[in-house]
C-alpha cells in the first residue's frame, strides 16, 4: 500500500470510527465491503478533459456538462447514506427504511445494505450486490430468519443496471470508459448501454433544459410475490441542488410499472452529509 493510500486509508477508518459508533448499518457496509476483496483506485485520477466528450451525442454531452465532470478528478468509488421508506408489494404498507451503499468502477461493483422496520417493532435487514459479475438479493428478519433469496442471471442484469442507474446519478464519470456506449435519442433524452462479465444492460435516461436527469428507465425484473416479472424500471429525480460543488439528486422514487398501474417501491433521498467520493474499500 502507497504512503497515499495508507492514508485514505487511515482517514476511511476514523470515518468509520466517528459514524459506526451510532449506526449498525453503517458497520454492515464496512464489513460486506471489506470481504468482497475490492481493488483500490489510482494515487492520483486523471482529470477529465473536454476532449473526452467529444464524439458522444449531444444530449449525453449536455448531461456531463450540467453534472460538471470537465475539469474534476475521474471518480473511482463514491459511498452514501439513503433514507426513506420502503414497501414490498403493489398496495402494501410503507415502512421507514435507511440504507448505506458502496459503488466501485476500478472493478464494477456495488453494495448495498438496507435496514427496514416492519410494524416499527420487527427489522429486516437486507444486501443487494453486484460483485464479479453476479447479483444477489438477501433478506433476513431479525437477522436470522431469511426472507428472501434471489439470485441468477435476472439478478445479475438487475443489480448491473442498478450499478449504472447510480453511476448516472452519482458519478457520471464512471462512465467514461470503452464499456460504455451512448446512442443519441432526441435532444432531451439519449440511451446509455454498459457491458460488464459478459451482460450488456441499456437505460433511457431523460433531461430537463439544463440538462439535468429527471428520470431513467429500463426493462427489469420485478421481485414480487408471484415470481419475477420484466417491466419498465424507472428513477424519477424530483430536484438537483449543489454540494461539494457538484450536482447532487434531491428526492427520488423507485418506480415499476406493471400492466395494473405503477408500483412505487422505494421513496427516499441521499444524504448530502454522508456522501464520500473516491474512497478506499472498507475501513
């Protein structure tokens, strides 16, 4: 480990310390992170360049603009808490929820680790992961009864579209790699298309006059209690402020739509003051 590194390093721990002490969600992150082996980021990103726009479709070009990646340091990994609530299935009771996740690009990645009260007595507590190439959804009441297990090639494309769906609201240059593809569509929309493990997943993302996200959409498949369904995903943006001077998402929904109407199954917003970029894997 560099002199660099051992100090992000270093930092990532009393980070942990500071925060861990108050939130057993936050130390589930760390210790999910630190098992799934994740590689570090470089010393020192490489700025991202004008030029490294060029060629992409217009709209695409205006999205990057708007999220202000020309001139600032390529983003490797970025960790944020969310809160909100939860339900899960069509026409069934919210439940306060908060949830801490960990997104890598130096190896496509993603944790996420949700806890959510049932009945403000019950906790369940649940992991989605995209790690080497494979997804999986886990979720155990009380932290010892599991409620649910899913896993396989629909939970792989799902959880790698999930890893795009952040990167476009997160951290856009991410996604400056030859993995991924853009497709203009009209002036205020384009289609971006990422390839990881051997799985291609391709998202509609939609834009405001500013260029701002407001939505994105894309065919997944829905976990519900019949079985999984493939239907139209989408995460509409309500609002976009500034923080740490860059672009950050207000509150946003998580939406199917299925053939009896739309299914809105997490509302929440990330918390501007518990958003890192370029963090090292766990503490």
């Amino acid at each position: 480990m560099t002199g660099t590194r051992a100090r992000e390093q270093t930092r990532g721990s009393l980070a942990a310390g500071s925060i861990g002490s108050r939130d057993r969600l936050y130390r589930r992150l760390l210790t999910e992170v630190a098992a799934a082996n994740l590689p570090f980021g470089p010393d020192v990103a490489g700025v991202v360049a004008q030029s490294d726009l060029a060629g992409l479709p217009p709209a695409a070009q205006r999205y990057l603009r708007f999220m202000g990646v020309v001139g600032r340091p390529r983003d490797w990994s970025f960790r944020v808490r969310l809160a909100g609530r939860f339900r899960l299935r069509p026409g069934g009771g919210w439940m306060p929820a908060q949830a801490w996740q960990y997104n890598s690009a130096v190896q496509v990645a993603r944790v996420f680790v949700i806890r959510v009260r049932m009945a403000h007595v019950l906790s369940m507590v649940a992991s989605d992961t995209y790690l080497r190439g494979r997804g999986r959804m886990l979720g155990k009441l009380v932290g010892l009864v599991t409620v649910a297990d899913g896993k396989g090639d629909e939970f792989d494309v799902g959880e790698l579209l999930t890893w795009l769906n952040d990167a476009v609201l997160m951290a856009p240059s991410m996604l400056l790699t030859p993995a991924v593809s853009w497709a203009q569509v009209d002036n205020d929309s384009f289609d971006v298309s990422l390839t990881d493990a051997g799985h291609t997943v391709t998202a509609r993302v939609f834009l405001d006059e500013r260029g701002a996200p407001v939505d994105f959409a894309a065919d997944r498949y829905a976990s519900l209690p019949g079985g999984l369904l493939l239907a139209r995903w989408r995460t509409p943006i309500q609002s976009w402020d500034m923080v740490g001077g860059r672009p950050f998402p207000g509150p946003a929904s998580v939406i199917y739509d299925l053939p009896d109407g739309p299914f809105c199954y997490l509302e929440g917003a990330f918390d501007a003051g518990r958003v890192a970029f370029n963090v090292p894997p766990g503490s």
